[in-house]
C-alpha cells in the first residue's frame, strides 16, 4: 500500500478510495516521517502511484491546512519519489484567506477525514470517508470535519432542530437538514426538503451519514390526530427504514417526558415509569408510539444503534410555544388567574441543555452502552413552581404576574367539558379552546423528573440555569414586551 505522509504529528487529514483503509494497522505499513516542527513538509515512500494519502499538519492554522491540500493534489496524481531535501519555505499573503474560506464552504468540495492520533501506531477511528482521491476530482478541506462528524437533523427548520443544528455546527459536525421547510441559510449546512413520509425524498439527506437526530414533530397544540399519525408514527417508519437501508449507524430521537404523563402528579419521575395507559392528547399518543418504534428498532449487533431523549418544558430563544403563547394570553387578559393553589412543581428546561443532552447521547451511544434502545429525561434539574416560572417570563416582558386563584378541578371540568364541545361541533365549526385538559393538568399538578440516569449513562448535567435561561429567553423577545409596536 502506497501513501503519503505530510506535515507534523498533531492531527492528520485522511483520504482514500477505499473504505475500510481506515482500519488498516499503520504499524504494519512501512513508512517515515521528515518533518520540520511547524512547518509542512512532505515525503513519500515509494515511486509508484498513490492509493490514499495521509496529511499530517501541525495545528489548525487554515493556511497551512490550505497549502497541505494543494500539494497532496498536486502529488498524488503522479508517481512520487522520497524528498531528500528540505522543501522552501514561503510565507501566506492576508489575500489568501478567503479561498481558504471559499473552499471550506463550499458545496462542491468533497471533504477529507480529521482522524485525531493517539501515537504512531493507533489511528482514532471516528468513521470512514468514502470520497476517493482521484486525479480531476474537486476536494474540500476542512480543518474541522471528520466523516463520524457529519450528521443530519430531520426537523432541522424547527425551534429545536435549529437550536441543535448551531451546536453541532460549532462542535465541528457537517450538517445535513431535511425538513419540509427552509427556514434559514447557514454555511456547512446543506437542507433537503421534503415530505417525511417520502423515503426517496428522504434517502439524499440520510446518504453516507453515520448519525441521524430525529426531532421532527407537528406542535402539541396543532390538535390535529392525523397530522401527528402521519408524523410522528409514519414518518417515524420511514426514517426507520431509510436509515437501516442506508447503513446509518446512530439514530437519537427527540421525545416527549409526556409519553408517561396521565394527568396525575409525577414526582422526580424515573424511566421505568410506564407508558401513559390512557394519553391526554393525540401528541401524547402518537410519542408513545413513535418512541416504542425507535427503541425498539436498536440492533446492537451491526445494526441502527437508537436512543430517545424525553426534554421537558423546553423554553428559550425563538420559542414558537411557550413564551408568545403566554404573552397572547396575557394581552387578551387571561393571565390574571392561577390555577390551583400554585404550589405545583414541574420541570422548565432551556433549549440549550436538551440539545447538551442530544449530543451526549448521540456521542455516548455505542453497541456496548447502557444507552442502546433506552429513553432518558432530559431536563434542567431545577424544580419550580409552574406559576412562579410562568410570572418570571411575564414580569420579565413587563406584564402583571397572575395573581387570582381557580380551583383546579373547577377548570379543569370546564376544559373538558369545551374539548368535548369542540369535538362535537368540529364538522360545522372550528374552534379552540385556549385551556385543552392538556393545559390545565400541567398547570395544576407536579410533573417534574430524575435526570440521574443521564447523568450516569452519559455525563449529563445541565449547562445553562434556570435563572440564566429565563433571562436569556426573555431579552430574546424585545417585539413581545408590553407596549412593543
């Protein structure tokens, strides 16, 4: 096996038309090294033409990851002879930089793998690459990426897939987004649109991906028992079924610490708790389904690796939900009652811990893991008052915290009692009610949950405060304050 060494021993690129080379044992592979401590040289072993190449360089310095790739595409196309001498130095004009950019970003590149050595003997093995290096072929170099760093996030376009999409970008992931809008543009970001129940349209997104988050999800409020099936269950199927087909190796779903939620108070609710017998809502339902497929799709013997992540109460930034719901009701002048006597403890958790908690998961998730066809709850581990959270969010946007009490069975009577009503008329009328029995039971009840089997099984715990996170969320929606035009 021919290759080229090039650079110094603090990380290597690596390319290669065949796909398992990356398992090859280096050790058995004649081979040396010359190279001049900050400085990129190259040596090569034999004068016959390449198969792969490895480019060792010596930092993250994008100009020397630059001129590593020029001239690995300039060697490899022809037999190579060992250097003897040392290569001239040049140094790199500030004009450089944006091709290195342009490169970087673009679509048309292909990527090469970052494998991180542990010594010269053993090669981190964070996935195979399938692009071939091959003479005529356009290449992107990344200083980033790794081919076990490339991902796709269905429901990408959403409030949490969005969320996520920024941290695996930030984290050095490649992102592919499928969702049945674009929302957004991001560099390294490539979205497909389309219908989640459409495998073919699907499969593009899923293509040489080793991981898949799967958050895609109508809103809880949509109330619509077709849409959610459609969705949640049959989509769900069909992500299944393009991921086996595809050979994705991790698959982290985005559930719902409701699948277990009866309307009965939950306190520091564990895993074990049983699926809700009797779902409140058709979201709930279609969850419970949706998640029992996921986990029970896990094959830890060569297959699709699954795990779910139960959030609870996600808030934050760009909340479509939570915070303009709150408000639209607060305007209406709705928001003056609480319902129950207020001491009702639940779990408030802020969009960046549970994207934290998606990336543990997917990171943590291999054959021998406790994670394998497992849910976890996913929350920011500090209980409150659901009314104190509720007026912490208002008085922060400058609007009257509630303040009347409601007997909770009172409301909770009237909120079924106008579902019901609905249900009946919605042949010849559309409406709905602003408290769905829903609502009024997570008001009213405690429902918080033990995030202890995350923080065993992958080094769970929360980055962001309760406090920060309110904060955070509620300088993010300067349109919404009280009196904002």
């Amino acid at each position: 096996m021919n290759l080229l060494l090039y650079g110094s021993l603090s990380c290597v690129y690596y390319l290669s038309q065949y796909n398992n080379l990356i398992n090859t044992n280096v050790n058995a592979i004649p081979w040396t090294l010359w190279c001049d401590p900050g400085l990129t040289k190259c040596v090569s072993l034999t004068g016959s033409p390449l198969h792969s190449v490895y480019i060792v360089i010596h930092d993250f310095r994008q100009p020397l990851v630059l001129r590593a790739a020029r001239s690995a595409l300039r060697l490899a196309s022809r037999p190579i002879r060992p250097i003897t001498s040392q290569a001239p130095e040049r140094s790199w004009t500030a004009d450089e930089r944006p091709a290195i950019e342009a490169i970087h970003w673009s679509n048309k590149w292909r990527s090469l793998t970052y494998v991180n050595p542990i010594g010269l003997g053993e090669i981190v093995n964070y996935g195979a690459e399938r692009a071939s290096f091959v003479r005529g072929y356009s290449i992107k170099f990344s200083h980033r990426l790794s081919s076990s760093k490339r991902c796709a996030v269905i429901g990408g376009s959403g409030f949490l897939g969005r969320h996520l999409v920024e941290k695996l970008l930030e984290r050095g992931y490649s992102v592919a987004v499928f969702d049945i809008r674009q929302s957004y543009e991001l560099p390294g970001v490539t979205f497909y649109q389309g219908d989640l129940c459409d495998k073919e349209a699907l499969r593009p997104a899923l293509k040489d991906v080793p991981l898949v988050f799967h958050c895609a999800s109508p809103a809880p409020a949509s109330d619509d028992r077709a849409l959610f099936q459609r969705v949640n269950v049959q989509g769900t199927r069909t992500v299944i079924q393009a991921c086996t087909e595809l050979g994705v190796q991790k698959l982290v779903l985005t559930s719902s610490a409701s699948v277990v939620y009866e309307g009965a108070d939950i306190k520091n609710g564990t895993e074990d708790i049983p699926y809700a017998a009797k779902p409140m809502d058709y979201y709930t339902e279609t969850k419970i389904e949706q998640e029992k497929l996921v986990l029970q799709a896990c094959d830890k013997e060569g297959g699709l690796l699954t795990v779910a992540i139960r959030p609870h109460g996600i808030f934050g930034p760009r909340d479509p939900q939570l915070v303009p719901i709150l408000v639209d009701t607060a305007r209406r002048g709705k928001m003056k009652f609480i319902i129950g006597d207020g001491t009702n403890l639940v779990d408030f958790t802020f969009v960046e811990n549970v994207v934290h908690g998606h990336i543990l998961a997917a990171e943590h998730l291999r054959p021998e893991s406790p994670l394998c066809g497992k849910p976890y709850h996913i929350t920011n581990d500090e209980p409150i008052r659901f009314w104190d959270f509720m007026s912490k969010v208002l008085v922060g946007l400058g609007y009257a915290a509630p303040r009347y009490h409601l007997p909770y069975m009172l409301v909770y009577g009237l909120a079924m009692l106008l579902w019901l009503l609905a249900l009946l008329l919605r042949p010849l009328v559309a409406f709905k009610p602003t408290f769905t029995p829903m609502r009024v039971a997570l008001a009213g009840t405690h429902h918080y949950y033990s995030c202890e089997a995350a923080k065993r099984d992958m080094g769970y715990k929360p980055l962001v405060s309760l406090t920060e996170g309110i904060s955070r969320t509620v300088e993010s929606y300067p349109h919404l304050r009280h009196g904002a035009p």
